[in-house]
C-alpha cells in the first residue's frame, strides 16, 4: 500500500512559474514615439533590463516566462534605438539570441 502511494504521488509535483524581465502591454509600446527622451520613455516602459556600456545608444527590454509544467516558453525583446538621447527607432519583435 506504501509503495502504491509513493507511486502515485511521484508525479504529483509542484513545478514554479519563472518570470523574469520586463512584461510590456502592446499599449505602452505604442506610446513610445519617436523624439522621446530617455527618461521619457524609461517612464513608460519602465527600466531597462539591459543596459550595454559599450551599445549605449540602445535599451533592451526583455521577458522570460514558463509556466511550471509549459515546456514551451513565452520570450519577447523590444529593444529601443537612441541617438542624442532620443529615440529614433523602435524594434518590437527583435530577435532573441
């Protein structure tokens, strides 16, 4: 009887959803616009998750989520293009590596 429980216990586990990132709403991305500051578009978007001290002219904005038993996983990268501090051009369906 113990060993019947054990069994059918053993694939009754939990596994934990991972979320990491930034989760942007397609209504936020829209308002970024071209000409917007950086502090601008850091209040819309929020931080960065990448910000490269050597591509300084860019932020990525990356999401990573798994749901426990997904093996498939949701990723998205929009990365924003700066030059004088202003935005001038947005990727919203940059490649991730």
């Amino acid at each position: 009887m113990a060993l019947l429980c054990a069994l059918s216990l053993a694939g009754c586990v939990y596994k934990v959803d991972i979320l990491q990132g930034n989760h942007l709403d397609d209504e936020a991305i829209e308002q970024v616009e071209i000409g917007m500051t950086r502090s601008q578009v850091r209040f819309i978007l929020g931080t960065p998750m990448v910000q490269d001290p050597f591509h300084e002219s860019r932020w990525d904005y990356v999401y990573y989520f798994k749901r426990g038993g997904n093996y498939d996983p949701i990723r998205q990268r929009l990365v924003v293009y700066f030059e004088d501090d202003k935005v001038v051009s947005v990727d919203k369906d940059a490649p991730i590596d």
